[in-house]
C-alpha cells in the first residue's frame, strides 16, 4: 500500500475577500491554491487539491524546506494518501451476483425497484458512507 504523504500548506484569511471563502490555501510543492469558506474547510479543500493533482500527475516528494509566509498566515501539513484517494473517488461500477429469496425478487420486480441502486444505497447506510 502507498504511504501517505504530508504537504505543508500556508493558509491565509482576507477578511476583505467579497466571496464566502475567505481563507486561501497555498500549496508550494506543487505550487497550487484553493480556497475554504473556514480554517477546516481550506484544509479539506487543500487535501481534495493535492488529490486531484496525483490522479494526473506524479507527486513530488514533500519538502522539509521551511516554507515563505507572512505574519498571520498558518502554515499546517497537510496529509493525503493517494491510493486511498483514488480508489475512494472511483465509481465505477463492480458487477456482483447475489440470491435473495424469491419473495423479495417477486415483490420488488413489482415495485419495478432498481436492484443495483437498492444494494449500493444499502451497503452506504450499513457503513455510514455518503
């Protein structure tokens, strides 16, 4: 399995933005900005940008070098795996095979229930994923 990775990331507040996200997230690694409507959203937004960038790029190795920014501005690490990422956003469909008791085959044919749908809506509530 991939390791997971730490980035620095600078983010600062600009009380004068007019748009809700207010706090921009730097990441110098891979010289990338995203913003956050709040402290944790950037940092998720920042995560969720680093993600994005290995499904197309291959990720530097994060530096240990003490990263520019200005008073104010927080400087945090921000982890991600990528493997985990990918395989968390990938929704490509996986066919199975299953037996239910005849019953409920019958009574939700009637319904004209979507099976597929069903389980996977099933599973999601089982595990607590959205």
């Amino acid at each position: 399995m991939t390791p997971s990775l730490a980035y620095q990331v600078v983010i600062s507040f600009d009380e004068n933005e007019k748009s809700k996200y207010k706090y921009l997230a730097y990441i110098p690694d891979i010289e990338g900005y995203t913003q956050g409507e709040s402290l944790a959203d950037a940092i998720a937004m920042a995560r969720d940008y680093i993600g994005t960038y290995s499904l197309d790029n291959e990720l530097p190795v994060p530096s240990k070098l003490k990263v520019d920014s200005d008073p104010g501005d927080i400087v945090t690490l921000v982890d991600i795996n990528p493997e985990t990422y990918k395989k968390a956003i990938n929704r490509k469909p996986v066919k199975k095979t299953l037996t239910i008791p005849s019953y409920l085959n019958d009574a939700a044919v009637e319904e004209g229930l979507n099976f597929s749908q069903t389980l996977a809506d099933a599973i999601k509530e089982k595990l607590a994923l959205s």
